[in-house]
C-alpha cells in the first residue's frame, strides 16, 4: 500500500488527510475506486488521472485500484485531491518513490494533458507543512505564493513530467522565487478631497475609521453615500503583518488569491443586493469563506440596504457581535473570521426624495415607513454612526475659493495616531471594548453620566445602544488626543445614534 499525504480545510484550520493507494489482483480489467467519504469532484477525478496516465503512455493494470482518503468519517471535497492520488498511483507504477514523495504535503488540479493547474488553499498548505515539518508539491502557479509560508521546501511543478522528472533527478524544479511587492492598493488613485462639500458625513467617516465603528448613511440618491464609502480604506491604517498573512489566508481558500503577492490592501467589498445568505455568509458543499470573512481586516459595503432579503441581513448580527462566523453542516463545521467594518447605504424611501417637495411622490411619508421597516431594530442597534447624507448644494460643487479640502493622507494621520493610543491602552479598537475594559477605558464623571443617562431614557435607547454611546464618546476624544472625555464629546456621540421624529421620521 501506498501512502502520501494531503490536506482539507476547516474555515481556518487545516487537517492533514493521508491518501492511501492500493492495487490489488485477481480482475481481468482494470477498476477504479475511490472511497474515504469523497464528494463529487473528488470522485471525478478518477476520470481526469485516466486521461493523464493515457497522455504519459502508461496504463492500469488488470487489476482493482482503491484510493482511500483517511479519516474516512471527514468528508472531502475540492480538486486539489488529483495530484496526491495521482503521485499515489505513479509510485504504486513505480514512476515515483515513494520514500521521497512522502516527504511532502500534496495538492493541485490536474488537466487531461497531465497539466498542474491552479487549487485553492495553498498558503495555508504550506504554512500547515512548514509547521510540522512537511515539504510542499504545488502548482507551479502557486510556487510563489508557498513560499509566503517562511520555507524553502518546495516544488513547484507545471506538468506531472515536470514532477517525474525531478524526483527522478533528471530536470531538478528550482526553488520558487519570492513574489515581489505586493501591487498597490486598488483604492490608490481615490481621495477624500474629491468629496465636495458633506462635512458632517466626512467627519462622521473619520471616526468609523478611528474606532472601528459600523456606520450607516441615509440620504437621496446621488448624494455621495458610495463615493464616501468607497473612500473610508484610504484613511484606515495599514495592515500589521498578522492581518495580510490572516486575509491571504482566506482568499487563498477561497482561491481568490493572485498567486504573486499578498492581501496588503485592507479588502474593499461592496455587495449587491441580490446576494444570497450563502453569498454573505459563506458556505456550500466545501464551506467556502464568503463576503462577511473577505472583508475581515476591511470593509463589507452593503448598498442599498432595504433592498437586501431580511434573512440575509440578519446573518450579520452574530459576527458583528463575535468578529466570526460559523458555518455548520452535516458532517463538518468551519469557522472563520469575520472581524470586518460595516459601512450600509440607504435611501430614505423607495423613491429616495422623501422630505423633497419638489420630487416627493404621492405615498410619502407613508412609503417610507414601511421601507425602513425592511431593516430589523436589532441589526440597526448593532450600528454605531447614524449619519444623514444630504443632497449637495451646487454651490459646493465647484469651489470658486482656493481652501483645499482634506486629503485622505491628512485624515490618516489622525486615524493612525487614535488607533495607536486606542492599542497602548487597550490593545485592540474602541468598538471591541466590552464588560470591564469598555468601564475602565470610559470613565464619566457624575455629570456626564447623569447627562448620559437623561439622554438615553429619553431616546428609548437599549443597554447595546447605551454602551455604543461611551465607545464612541472614547473614539472622539483619542481623535483629539484626550485622556478624558468632555461634554462635547458625549454630545457628538449621541447625535449619531436613532431619533425618533415621530410616525414617518426621516432618520431610522
């Protein structure tokens, strides 16, 4: 019997699955099967390995092959399986040693022409096996990417020839180069400058990005929700290495990942509303990461947020909380982070003109409330920044003085200077303090906490809210670089929160 070794994945971690190959005799034709609880593209790959075997001019003997990926009660899935089955088969052959393959943890797609192409979850293979002393076999494709891992054990092969022949010690594969800078952020050619005019929204964006705080803006269409949105990675700071090496590690598992450098920009998704809670959450029949663990280290944009099913919209209530999300099925959970920043966009109504004279239609305010309704109150408890986006005067659109409006690089510096001092005192941001870190990060004097208190029972506000209320609080005084937090600052804090203005308000 043969044995090699692979690996599947659960949300984070990874499992080490050892592939066992064995050909036994007493059959006049040639049977293929694989067991080990494989699903469907496992399993077709008996046919792609029967193809290959053909293009190198070898066969099967007469006799019956049985393949099986132990722990039997784990189920398997993803293409990767086809390489370390077929390395199995070649030793079983005796075209490959065993004794040398063995070495190594294997993974990798093949084509009918006995091409190794691209498979997801690289990275986190190498790093698996540099930790417990495995070499890799990978696509050639992917070399680079395996080499983000820290070692040097590696081959990384184009064609199956290609790895018969370094084994064999005639075409020796060189060691995988490193991958080069990572290119610049896709967000690069955008500034906060180029919004005009919204200096409520903008100042409101600055402290979401200073104490890691959801934010949801309401207002008219064409009024800058998205370009705002779009903008707040620019005055994030720059990613530590723990969090690029934590998000190429989920892209790479979602095979997202460009083979040739890391995720050193902090992700960016925004999306649609039509996306299914699968789509959000993740899952399948592999249990893939989906929008809600892409965007961790990042931002997850939903815009227009009333147009998103209910079901999915909630689905975001547990990581918001958590900062990870699970994803349970028959026979296997995954779990993975989900420490993302929520930025939601909406209209006030299904028209977006509520509150415009000149354009309101015929069934306001009555529309509006029932659209607003489309978002539960405990997702929107869970919304730290209320912020009302107003259309822009046109006067603003073009400035006939020369004031320069604020640079994202200027922004930045302010960001960068509040989460550092939020780190030293804490170690982590103002929107993860809970229990006794949130008391004793935030401490009010008597005024301030009767002030508070008044202010709550007046707006109806849950133990959530009221708690927000102090983080916020906390992140505008590090922006000022306080030690104390001042009336002012609990002021501001609570004009972010829901008002009610009656039956058909306006605001949420």
């Amino acid at each position: 019997m043969i044995s090699l070794n692979s690996i599947i994945f659960n949300g984070m971690d990874s499992t080490h699955i050892d592939v066992q190959v064995q050909l036994s005799s007493g059959l006049s034709k040639p049977e293929f099967n694989i067991i080990g609880l494989a699903d469907r593209a496992v399993k077709e790959s008996a046919e792609r390995i029967r193809n290959v075997l053909a293009a190198l001019n070898l066969s099967l003997p007469p006799k019956r092959l049985t393949v099986n990926l132990s722990p039997a009660d784990v189920e398997k899935s993803g293409s990767h399986f086809d390489l370390p089955i077929l390395c199995g088969i070649l030793c079983a052959l005796g075209v490959l040693p065993e004794e040398e393959i063995g070495k190594y943890i294997i993974l990798g797609e093949v084509g009918l022409n006995g091409a190794i192409v691209k498979a997801g979850g690289v990275l986190p293979a190498s790093v698996w096996a540099g930790a417990n002393g495995y070499g890799i076999i990978c696509p050639a494709s992917q070399g680079c990417e395996a080499r983000w891992a820290g070692h040097t054990n590696i081959v990384a092969a184009a064609h199956v020839l290609d790895l018969i022949n370094h084994f064999k010690g005639t075409q020796i594969l060189p060691i995988p180069p490193m991958a080069g800078p990572a290119p610049a952020a896709s967000n690069s050619n955008i500034d906060l400058a180029e919004v005009r005019g919204q200096h409520a929204a903008k100042r409101a964006l600055e402290i979401a990005a200073a104490g890691g705080h959801a934010m949801l803006m309401v207002g008219p269409p064409g009024s800058g929700k998205t370009m705002l949105a779009s903008r707040l990675p620019t005055i994030m700071p720059e990613m530590t290495a723990d969090e690029i090496l934590e998000s190429s590690i989920i892209y790479s598992i979602a095979g997202q990942l460009d083979s040739q450098s890391l995720i050193a920009a902090r992700p960016f998704r925004s999306v649609h509303h039509t996306s299914s809670a699968v789509a959000l959450a993740g899952g399948g029949s592999d249990a893939r990461p989906g929008e809600i663990s892409l965007a961790h280290n990042g931002v997850l944009f939903l815009d227009e947020l009333p147009e998103f099913s209910r079901t999915t919209l909630e689905i975001l209530r547990q990581p918001m909380e958590s900062g990870k999300i699970m994803i349970s099925r028959a026979r296997r959970n995954a779990t993975y982070p989900a420490r993302f920043q929520l930025i939601a966009a909406m209209n006030p109504c299904p028209c977006g003109h509520l509150g415009n004279p000149n354009m309101s239609c015929s069934r306001a305010p009555r529309c509006a409330e029932a659209y607003q309704n489309k978002i539960s109150g405990p997702l929107l408890d869970r919304i730290d920044l209320h912020v009302d986006v107003d259309a822009v005067n046109p006067w603003e659109m073009d400035r006939v003085d020369d004031t320069p409006a604020e640079s994202s690089a200027t922004v930045r510096a302010r960001v960068v200077a509040a989460r550092q001092i939020q780190i030293t005192r804490q170690g982590c941001v103002n929107a993860q303090l809970d229990g006794a870190a949130l008391d004793a990060a935030v401490k009010l004097s008597p005024e301030l906490t009767q002030f508070l208190n008044t202010a709550a029972e007046k707006m109806g506000m849950s133990a959530r809210g009221y708690n927000r209320i102090k983080r916020i609080a906390r992140t505008i005084a590090d922006l000022r670089g306080a030690a104390d937090i001042e009336m002012a600052d609990l002021a501001e804090a609570l004009s972010y929160r829901p008002i009610n203005r009656g039956k058909y308000g306006v605001r949420l």
